[in-house]
C-alpha cells in the first residue's frame, strides 16, 4: 500500500525502541499482539491507529475515491 509506507516504517522504527523489543527481546510482530499493549509505549500506539486508519481507507469504498485523510 504506497500511500501508508510512510507510516508503516515509522511504526517499525518505533517499535525496534520500545522496550519490549530491546529489553523483552520479542520480535516487532510479538510486540504487536495485544498481551504485550503494556510494553508498548503510547506514541507507538497511537502510530499504530494511524497506520490502521490509513489501510482501512484504502479498502474502504466511500473513501476510495476521495483518497485518505490526512
């Protein structure tokens, strides 16, 4: 999805941080399941709402053709 990329490597780049990545030694895909939400500091969180928001509009029909929001 080329319009999210950005968003994307920015929620990568804020969970290699994050302690549950370089403290717990959990993967990026583990540290995104919900029984790790409390390593997980809230800008990473939030980052990951946005980038949620922006695939959904992508596969959202009434958003489709009037683009994301951004």
């Amino acid at each position: 999805m080329p319009s999210c990329k950005e968003l994307r490597q920015e929620l990568v780049n804020c969970m290699l941080k994050s302690d549950c990545v370089l403290i717990k030694r959990h993967t990026v895909k583990e540290c995104l399941q919900p029984e790790h939400v409390n390593d997980v500091p809230k800008e990473c969180q939030s980052i990951r709402r946005s980038f949620f928001e922006c695939r959904r509009g992508l596969l959202d029909m009434r958003t489709r053709f009037r683009g994301n929001k951004t």
